[in-house]
C-alpha cells in the first residue's frame, strides 16, 4: 500500500442544522481555516492614496537609509578651506628660506613664546624676499604654524590643543579623521608629504624614550599630557605612516561626572563608590573606545589616600588621582631582541614593593595570571581592563589568556582561581550613536560545578531611539542582595551597598 503523503482537512463551519443536532458543536475556524490564517493588514503595501501605518512608515525610513548609505560618495576628500589653506601655502615658501637661517638646536632649547619672540623679525624678513604682504591675522597664524612645525607636532598641535576632540587618526599624509561627541569626521588637515609627517611620528616616540622604523614598524607612546599614542609605519601600513591619538580630559572625571553624563544611573554611581572604597577587586571590560581607562580613573578616586598604589602599563596613560601613586611602564626589546620588561615582569616585581593596590592598565596575555596571584595574595582592590563583549566573555577571555602562557594549570583551577579573585565586572559600551554607557554592573560569585556562577546587580535596557538617532533606555537594578555585602560590612557600607542595589 502507498503511503499517504498527507490528508486535506475541510473547512467547517457551524450551522444551526448542526447546532441543533446531538453531535458536540464544532467551533468555527478564522476566516480561511486553520491553514490560511489572516494575513496582518500593517504589513502589506499601501494602495493608492491610503496613508501608511507607523510601523510601514519606520520599514520605509530604515530602507531608504540603506539606500542613500549604497548611493553616497565617499570618494572625495577635504583638504585645508579658505583662511587655513592659503596660511598653509604661505608656510610652505617660508619654511625652506627660515631654516636657512635658524640654527635648529639653538631652536630647540628655546620654548615656542621664546622662538615666536625671535622668529618675528625673520619671518618678516623672508616675507619681504618673496614680496609677501600679510594682515596682522596672517603673520600671528604663519607664527604659530611655523613654531608647530620646528618644536611641535606641525598639522597635529590644533587638533591636540582643541578640547572637544577625543581621538585623532592620521591615515597616511593626506587623510586625517577626529572623533567629535562619540562621532567621526574627516580634519581639515593635511601633511607636506610621508616624510613630513614620519617625521613628527619619531619626535613623538623619541620623547618616551622609543623608536620607529622599518626594523620596528610598531611603538606605542604617549604625549606629555598622557594622551596615548600608536604609530604603525611603512610596510606595515600600505596608506603610509598611521598616527592614533587617544585624548584624555585635562580636568579629571569622576563618577559623579560619568553620572551625570547620563553613563549611568545614580544608584550604579553609589555602587561602584562603594566597590572602589571596600577594596573589591574589579575587572572593567568593555570594546575599543568605550571608556574602560576613563572608567578606571574615576575609580582611583575612591581610593584611600593613605593606600600605596602601583600602577603597571605597555604605555603609561592612567592618570590616578591619589598622593601616593607610583607608576611602572613595560620596556620594549632592543635592536638585539634582548632587554624586554613585560607586565608579567613588573608585577613579580610590583609584589616586593610593598604595594596595597596593583592597577593594570590592560592586560592581553599570560600576565592575567600573575593580576590574579595579586588579588588573592592580600592585595585586596586590585583593578585592570581588558577587551570583551560582556562580562560572560570577560571571564572566558582571562581562561584564555592564562592558558595562552606557559603554566602547567589544569582549567578547572584556572577558573576557580578566577572565581576567588574577582568580585565585580563593570561592562562599559560605546553605543552606535556615540554615547558611553555601562551596560552591566555583574558579581563573580563562586564555582558551581566546572562553570562560574555571576549574578547581575545592574543592567542598561535598550527602549528605543528619538528623532535624532539618540539612544533611549533605562538603567534597571536586579534587585538582588550583593554577593559582596559581607566584604562592604567590614568597611561600614553594608547598608548603603543594600539600599543601592534593591
């Protein structure tokens, strides 16, 4: 016999001839039977003349900004406008014939008011030569970009000294982007050529004491503000040298700052106080630019200020705001590849010195190790950063890089020791329309088994977003009572930990 492959059911409906009758009533099907439901009216195009419902008129919005996203030109670049540009073209007759007659080391002890002082005279002077007549706004603008270029950082010394920029990524001599309010936009900046601009990438690794060239391609370094800087030069970079800046606040930011702010809400703000004062150790996580430094500066804050302090950086950028602060700085190989100090090496080192507090500016490798050796070994309040998506992942990622070394530790221990150490992971995120928020405020509470048991206090919900593109959510607390509670209660701030939490 031939397996039936399926039976049609017919449609019924209920008559009153069938109603009346002694079989049970068969209730009537929607519209169409159970195998044609009704479609939903909202979802179909709209004829001729009927308005669109709300959600047809959001679907039509979104697929006409993907439109316009595949259809926009990207191609054309900006160079220096209007005032800037014809400074810049007057710098480039200038610079050659100054040079001529500066002594560039006697320059270089001088500091920029000094040289302005006595670079007036020449300037006029070649400006005379190349029958050049400025306004008094040109000569102080042709001073200052000509003083940039002999002891600053050229192009690069307007957009350090503008406030309102963050971050500055220098792809090759003539592309330079800025990050304004969360957002990126192209500089109106450009450099003479790739030599002018490898040239301000060594000033700037050379005053830490690096270098940069083909034999090492990569440095990482600061500026004298602690601003963080990355140059990646030739062949590594196909475009020519790359520059990133990482800006910090000249004014330091606090968590109630960060609060205010809209980062998060107040009673995350009480908590995380709480956390830095009772000497929980804490892992801040988070993405590139999100705010895990700034995080970690606002947290310093709460330190006691009789607490010794050791902090331990690939770049020196933490700026704590304690008196007794001692930073440590990785050294890098010399030409040799000997002479290397890594993390790993300072906090071996870092335990000898007496410290109360070890703070790792990030951690990438095998050193995620020896910050845990810390944590449990009496240095309670011990903080670093580290790359993930959340703090799930962040507690994958310190497995993974302990096992990415060379210690002979089975997983299971591995784990448990990260369970003991770690009490609190502060998740921060830069969400799409630019603004920093922590997302997830997570205690690490003990082994179950082989798995690490968390328990959320706080949480950042996604509702929706206004006209302009801004973020709407809502800051929610658990309403779960802190794993942690004992550890505050030796510090008196049991209670006030409680009343944040619920």
């Amino acid at each position: 016999m031939r397996p039936a492959f399926g039976v049609a059911k017919p449609m019924q409906v209920v008559t009153p001839q069938s109603a009346a009758s002694d079989r049970p009533a068969v209730p009537a099907d929607p519209i169409g039977g159970a195998q044609f439901p009704p479609i939903d009216a909202t979802t179909l195009p709209p004829l001729d003349g009927e308005e669109l419902s709300p959600q047809q008129t959001k679907n039509a919005e979104a697929m006409a900004r993907l439109q316009d996203r595949m259809n926009a030109d990207h191609s054309a670049q900006e160079g220096p406008q209007g005032f800037e540009a014809s400074v810049h073209k007057i710098k480039e007759q200038v610079l050659p014939r100054l040079l001529e007659r500066v002594d560039p080391e006697a320059a270089a002890t001088l500091t920029k008011d000094e040289l302005a002082e006595e670079f007036r005279p020449i300037i006029m002077e070649v400006l005379a030569e190349l029958k050049l007549t400025l306004n008094r706004r040109e000569q102080f603008a042709l001073e200052k970009v000509l003083v940039d270029e002999l002891l600053g950082l050229g192009p690069l010394e307007e957009l350090i000294n503008d406030p309102d920029i963050s971050d500055i990524m220098v792809n090759g001599p003539l592309q330079t982007y800025i990050e304004k309010k969360g957002k990126l936009q192209i500089a109106p900046i450009q450099f003479r050529d790739e030599e002018h601009l490898f040239q301000i990438a060594q000033r700037i690794v050379n005053k830490v004491g690096r270098r940069v060239d083909q034999t090492t391609p990569l440095a990482d370094a600061r500026l004298p503000d602690g601003s963080r800087v990355n140059v990646i030069v030739p062949p590594l970079s196909l475009r020519g040298t790359a520059i990133s800046i990482r800006k910090f606040s000249a004014k330091p930011i606090t968590l109630d700052n960060l609060a205010e702010w809209g980062a998060m809400s107040q009673k995350m703000c009480t908590a995380l106080k709480i956390a830095g004062a009772c000497r929980f150790n804490i892992v801040i996580s988070g993405g590139t630019g999100s705010g895990k430094t700034t995080m970690l500066n606002a947290l310093s804050k709460m330190i006691d200020p009789g607490e010794r302090v050791l902090t331990i950086e690939d770049a020196a950028e933490l700026r704590l705001q304690q008196p007794h602060w001692l930073p440590l700085e990785t050294r890098p190989a010399n030409l040799e590849g000997q002479g290397a100090i890594t993390i790993g090496d300072l906090v071996k080192n870092a335990l000898r010195m007496r410290p109360d507090r070890i703070i790792l500016g990030e951690i990438r490798g095998a050193e995620c190790f020896d910050l845990l050796a810390a944590m449990n070994t009496g240095h309670d309040g011990s903080m670093c950063t580290l790359h993930s998506n959340s703090p799930r992942e962040c507690l994958g990622r310190m497995e993974n890089m302990i096992l990415m070394g060379d210690i002979k530790i089975p997983k299971e221990a591995i784990s448990k020791q990260i369970a003991d150490s770690v009490d609190l992971i502060v998740q921060v995120k830069r969400l799409r329309d630019g603004s920093r928020r922590v997302t997830n405020i997570t205690e690490v509470i003990g082994m179950e088994g082989e798995v690490i048991v968390t328990q959320e206090l706080f949480k950042f919900e996604y509702l929706s977003e206004d006209p302009s593109g801004k973020i709407i959510g809502e800051y929610r607390s658990m309403g779960l009572r802190p794993y942690t509670l004992e550890k505050a209660r030796g510090f008196g701030f049991d209670q006030a930990m409680l009343d944040a939490c619920l």
